[in-house]
C-alpha cells in the first residue's frame, strides 16, 4: 500500500469489521490507528460477546480509556475489568497514535509517547467475543452496553486489526467491512478555528456594533489557569463597562457604571479544567446574564443596567492588565491579568467572527495570538504520573 488511509466519521457513522474465526489468535490481538478530532467523546472500537464481556476504547473528556471487562465469565471469581487511562486534551484536531496489544497475559496500551504495561492473572482467551469489531461507534443494540456514550467524530488513519488495512477494505467496499452512515474517505476540515492566548499580554479586539441598546457576545474556552481576563467592553457615551474574566475557576461578569453599584454575576467552577466551556452573556435595559455550559446566571431586573449603549469594541484576553491601550486610564484595570489558554467559535451580537480574515490581517487586530491551532500544553500529565486503575478480585 502506498500512503496512508483516511476515514472521515461525523459522530452517527460507524465501520464494522467482521472477520473468519479462524484468523483470531486466541493469545495475539494487535490494534493500531491514528486519531485526530475536535470533540472531547466519542467511540473509538467496541468488541463484545454474549455475557457482557467486551473491549472498548473510548474518549472521554479529552482523554483515552481502555476497558477490557470479563462480564459474566465462568467461573464468577475470575470476573476482570481492567481500566487503563492515558493522555488528555486528545480533542486537539491534532493526530495521536494508538496502539493496543494483547499478548497472552499481558496488555500493552500506548497513546503517543505514552504507554500502560498489565499483567493478568491468566490469558484472556476466556473472553466470550463475537466474530466482529466495531471502529467509530458501537453496533444496535449493544448487548453488553450499559453507560453513556457518543459516537466518534473525527478522522481514523492507518487503522489496522492483526495486520488487516480495515480503511482499506472499506474503502475497496470489501464484504468484510460494513460501513455505517456517512463516511468519506478523505478528512475534512474542522468548521471552526481555535486559536491559543500565549501569553498574559496576548489580546484580540474585534469590532462590534456601536451605540446599540445592548451588549452580547458568545465563544467557548478552554485553560488550565484559575483567574485571567475573557473579555472587557467599553460603554458608550458614559464611562463604564464590562467585565468578564475567570477567578478561581469561576466566571464572573461585572458591569459598572459611575455613580452606580456595579452589577455582578458569578457563574460555574471549575472552569479551568482544560475542558472546552461555551460562554454566552447579554446586557441590555435591566437585563444581565450569562450561560456557562447551558446554564444560566442572570440578576434580578431591579439590578440591571437602566440604559446602556455599546462601545464597538470588544477586547478578548489581556494586555496591560487587560486594557488595550493606555487611553481607558484605570477604568479596565483587572487584576487578575490576561487570560491564556485557547478559544474559539466567537460571535459579537449573534454574528460570528472570521478568525481566517482576523489572521490575514482584514478583522480587527491581535497581539501574541496563535490562530489556527489550540497549543495548550498537557499539563495534567505533567503534574502527575499516568492514570490507572485495575480491578482484579
């Protein structure tokens, strides 16, 4: 084969390999693929038998889990789950390598640069699997299924089970591979662009509409930082604005006025997770909210503005402590400092911004800004060593 094979699934789709019994090793399973996507979950194979024994790979929030469970294996004591954890922040539209090998007793996991040795107590030869493997999803009705998942979307390369070119068969439309849904063979481009906040000086301004009778914005994130400022706008025809920017993990949303108390909101924890959160906020005429992950926060409308007028700017991370110039004086100093970490999908007054045009130097202007890629580094593996977990009574 020349060159490497592609398969593009769009989270309702699916690949199904039905292999002849007598290519199964009862002692050798070799798994390996290349994955890249943007979402935090999703099925990469599930195998199962008839007693709730199954094998699944999964990602979730960002990160790999192995599952190699025994069900319902006879006799009851030798019942296994083996649970192997590896990497994090995986939903980086970049490509990460996978191999699984199960060798008599030993499993051998590896994501990247990363890898988990297990020894069983014996071989695994007493699971009870069908004659089939699922890549993408898992098979209607999923006898041995009992959580909660979402099927893959993304793009598989280089997927081989035992030597087998799995995207290969597919692609030649081979009886041996079933292929379920929409899937194309070629890997298409991410709809939005994430970009990376370097540093705490890093800045994005955007125009908005000015003089309108309200503010509203919308993007999503992701940070490892408890504290850093998202985003601050200037109101027009009086001093004062707002405020939205991270403390403790927590989001809050400030708007202030002179001779006026400030309005306050304070939504969500945990924010600083390294997960991607959806932002939304929205003030007008006794009106002040903002949706964290669905969720909404607002004040009560005796405390919201009595008349506000939008200043055409909209500043997205920080520099100089937030202001964009020297020009604003004190009125947007923020402690906290700028915001580093990624965003993407932003929108000003339910309209979304071309970052493509902001790159080319068309939109707005930026500072100390990556655009196109989500470079946050993997700071979780760093801070401790890799994750595991094995049940074996």
């Amino acid at each position: 084969m020349t060159g490497s094979e592609v398969v593009d699934l769009d989270g309702k789709s699916s690949l199904l390999y039905r292999f002849d019994q007598k290519s199964l090793s009862p002692i050798k399973d070799i798994i390996s693929l290349k994955f890249k996507t943007m979402q935090s979950d999703g099925i990469l194979l599930h195998q199962e038998g008839q007693n709730g024994d199954h094998i699944t790979l999964e990602l979730k929030r960002g990160k790999l889990f192995l599952l190699i469970n025994s069900g319902e294996a006879k006799p009851p004591s030798t019942h296994t789950l083996i649970n192997l954890t590896l990497g994090s922040l995986l939903d980086d539209q970049h490509w990460h390598s996978v191999l699984v090998q199960r060798l008599g007793k030993q499993v051998n996991f590896t994501v990247d640069e990363h890898r988990h040795c297990f020894h069983a107590q014996r071989e695994f030869s007493y699971l009870d699997l069908d004659y089939e493997i699922s890549f993408g999803g898992i098979p209607a009705p999923g006898k041995s299924v009992s959580f909660p998942y979402k099927n893959f979307h993304g793009c598989l390369e280089n997927l081989y089970y035992n030597g087998v070119d799995i995207i290969d068969l597919a692609k030649r439309q081979k009886p041996q591979v079933i292929a379920k849904g929409n899937v194309s063979f070629s890997c298409s481009q991410p709809q939005s662009v994430p970009m990376t906040f370097l540093s705490s000086r890093s800045y994005l301004a955007l125009p908005g509409p000015s003089g309108e009778e309200e503010i509203s914005a919308a993007f999503q994130f992701r940070t490892w930082n408890k504290a850093g400022l998202l985003l601050f706008s200037e109101l027009q025809l009086v001093s004062g604005g707002l405020l939205l920017f991270l403390n403790d993990g927590k989001l809050k949303l400030n708007l202030y006025q002179p001779g006026k108390l400030p309005s306050d909101i304070t939504a969500g924890a945990g924010l600083n997770d390294g997960q991607w959160h959806s932002i939304s906020l929205s003030a007008k005429r006794h009106h002040l909210s903002v949706v964290v992950d669905g969720q909404l926060a607002s004040v009560a409308p005796s405390l919201g503005p009595e008349q506000i007028y939008s200043g055409g700017t909209y500043y997205f991370g920080g520099k100089r402590r937030g202001c964009p110039d020297d020009s604003l004086g004190s009125k947007c100093k923020n402690p906290l400092g700028g915001f580093q970490g990624c965003m993407k999908l932003i929108s000003i007054s339910n309209k979304m911004v071309d970052l493509i045009s902001v790159q080319q130097g068309s939109l707005g202007n930026f500072s100390d800004l990556q655009i196109d890629s989500c470079g946050i580094t993997d700071r979780e593996n760093e801070k401790k060593p890799l994750l595991w977990n094995i049940l074996e009574p």
